[in-house]
C-alpha cells in the first residue's frame, strides 16, 4: 500500500500545489492589473504563467522525485529528464519576464513621446532587443542542457582547445549571416530605417512592417511582402519617406492645350484641395513648367501630413480636374491640329488657317501675287519686298 500511495502523495502534491501556487499567482497578478491601469506590466506578466507552473513543478518533482520509489530501474533517465526540462521552463520564462518589463517600457514611452518617428525607432529597438535576448537566452539554456551529459561535459575541454579554429571557419562560413546580424544591429541602434517607415526600394514603395536581425519585410500598396537582407540597407541608397517627419509634398502633371485657362485652373484646384480631407492645408500651387510644340505641362503642387494622404490628394486632384476640364473647358484638353498655316497677318487683323480675316470678311486669291484684298473689299499692294522676295 505504501509504494502506491508514495508516488501519488509525491507527484499528486507537486501537481496539486503547481496548480495552487499559479492560481494564487494569476489571482495576484489580475488584483495588481486592476488596481493599476496606467501600466500593462501585470497584464503581461500573466503571459508567464505557464513557464512559471513548469518550473514550480519541475523543481517540486526533481527535489521530491527519489522519495517517490517510482521506477527505480530509470531513475537516473527520470531525473536527466526533469532537469532538461526545469532548464527549458526556466529559459521560457526569463524570456517572458523579459517581454514583459520591456513591452511595458514602450507602452510608457508612447504615452510620453508624440512625435511618431522617435515612437517607431524605440519600438524597432525594442523588438531587435527582445529578439538578441532570446537567441542568448536560447544559447545557454541550449548549451546547459548539453553539459547535462556526461559526454559532452568530457568532451568541452577539446572544443575549448579547438574553439579558435572553429570560430575562423565558421566565421568565413557564415560571413553573409554574421553581415545581416551586425547590419541589424546598426539598423536598430543608427536610426536609418524604422517600423512603420515608408520606403521605397528597387522601384517598389511600401511600409516596413518587419525587422529581424537578418532580414527586413516590405509591405508593398498592393499588400505583396518583400523580404530583403537588412544588409541591402547599409550597403545600398534608398528612400525613406519618413526620415525627419511624416508631412509630405506631392505633384500631379497635367499636359493641355495652349489655350487652357491656367487662372481658372489654379482656381479649381484651390476648391478642389479645401473639398479634400487629406489635404493639410499647408500649400498648393499650379504653374505652367514647360510647352511643346502642341501642349504645354502644367504641374499642381498640393502638401498632406503622411504618405497615404498624400496618394489621396493626387487621385482626387488627377480625377477632378481632368472631369472639370472636360465639362467646363473642352477646347484645353490635347488635340492634334490638322488645320493649315495661319495666313500672314493683315493690317487690320490676322487671316485665319481658314482663309477668315478678324472681323469676318473672307481673303479672296487675286492671282495676282503683287496685291491682296483688305477686309473692307478694297485691294492693296503689297510691299516691293515682298513681291521680290527681299527683306
């Protein structure tokens, strides 16, 4: 009867008592995150409590496991097996613990800081942070479950003594690697790209929604993913829309006929920006940059607070204008002109391509290249330059 009630009592009581101690724990914890809201620590320290029940229980089980008289034959495997697992619990738990105090420290610095670049270069530290403690984190509870084994505790003195040699060649092995790590860390620490940065990189603009120590995502206007060695932004020119402030200038071309009314135009764009919630308010213009034999380019200037405001501003600006010209003012959209030469100018007015002088009075052929008929039906010659070809 005894070798039956023993174990239980043991690994029944650890059970029972892991199970009370996180009641009690979580009990705490929810009391201490209602009493104070300012702060989401206790909040998140809730998330540990399954690492912390594991080691409560592996340690109750480890320190009690030889009074239980419970297979006796694998003893030695049963305790090798709940020290490997009190070390993985625990190193679960330092990583919890650890997201916990420093999510608590961002969530504290927003609420104190405003502006949104310093907000989105503490948050892309903070994740680069809590990633290198877990990787170290990782590593030595890796390395301490190894020397648990007899054999690799034997074998440590020969990988000390080879240590030198195999950090050379794993140094050239993995030199792209060991690049990407440490242009993490200067991505993290040197400010040149942030979470939530606008960027954009071989001709693909996008927000950066990710950043490893290795790699870097890309979230593209059309939700596509682009992952990138983070080394491509130490090594190479990019744009970050967001570097220095989120307020944005942007520009729409239009090409119209000569004859558009530029004045009337910039005035429509006025009307249209105050209609336009993404517009900030801060400036417009509408100028003429440059003419063609056929068209001339006007460019509209309108300023938004962040880059998605601004793709809005020019949609709406490209979508109205082009309506209005085309309802209000035809005549100043593109057209190829098929017509003749304008005919020399008279005295009283310029001929039309159509053979119409100003005032409506049709030009009439004489045949007879030394004169030309005034608007008034009376004929005129024309200069001796002219008839000679001189001058």
């Amino acid at each position: 009867m005894e070798n039956v009630l023993r174990p239980v009592i043991v690994v029944g009581g650890s059970v029972v008592l892991t199970l009370l101690v996180g009641w009690a724990t979580d009990l705490l914890l929810r009391k201490a995150s209602a009493g104070h809201p300012e702060t989401p620590l206790w909040g998140l320290l809730r998330r540990a409590l399954i690492p912390y029940q594991l080691v409560l229980c592996a340690a109750l089980l480890r320190g009690s496991y030889d009074q239980a008289q419970l297979l006796e034959d694998h003893r030695d495997g049963i305790g090798h097996i709940l020290t490997l697992v009190l070390i993985g619990s625990a190193a679960w738990l330092v990583i919890r613990i650890a997201g916990a105090v420093v999510e608590t420290s961002y969530s504290r610095y927003a609420r104190m800081h405003r502006d949104p670049a310093r907000v989105r270069r503490v948050r892309t530290q903070v994740s680069l942070i809590m990633r290198v403690v877990a990787a170290v984190v990782g590593v030595v509870a890796a390395s301490a479950m190894l020397l648990t084994f007899p054999t690799m505790r034997t074998a440590g003195t020969s990988l000390l003594a080879s240590a030198g040699i195999l950090g050379i060649v794993a140094g050239v092995a993995a030199q792209s690697t060991l690049a990407n790590l440490f242009a993490g860390l200067q991505i993290a620490f040197g400010d040149m790209v942030r979470i939530g940065d606008t960027v954009v990189v071989n001709s693909e603009w996008g927000t950066v929604e990710e950043i490893t120590l290795t790699f870097l995502t890309v979230r593209t206007w059309d939700e596509r993913r682009i992952t990138m060695p983070v080394s491509y932004f130490t090594s190479k020119p990019f744009e970050n829309w967001s570097r220095g402030g989120a307020q944005m200038t942007g520009i729409v071309y239009f090409h119209v006929d000569h004859s558009a009314p530029v004045a009337a135009m910039r005035d429509k764009l006025r009307d249209i920006l105050r209609e336009c919630s993404a517009w900030d308010g801060r400036a417009f213009g509408l100028n003429v940059t440059d003419t063609t034999p056929n068209t001339i380019q006007v460019r509209a200037l309108m300023t938004a607070k962040d880059s998605d405001d601004l793709w809005t501003a020019r949609v709406a600006v490209r979508e109205q204008m082009i309506r209005w010209l085309n309802e209000e003012h035809p005549y100043a959209l593109p057209r190829v002109n098929t017509g003749g030469a304008v005919a020399p100018p008279s005295r009283n007015g310029h001929a039309w391509a159509d053979g119409t002088a100003r005032g409506g009075h049709e030009s009439r052929d004489t045949g007879d290249l030394g004169s030309y008929e005034l608007p008034d039906g009376r004929f005129r010659k024309a200069p001796e330059s002219s008839r000679t070809g001189r001058g």
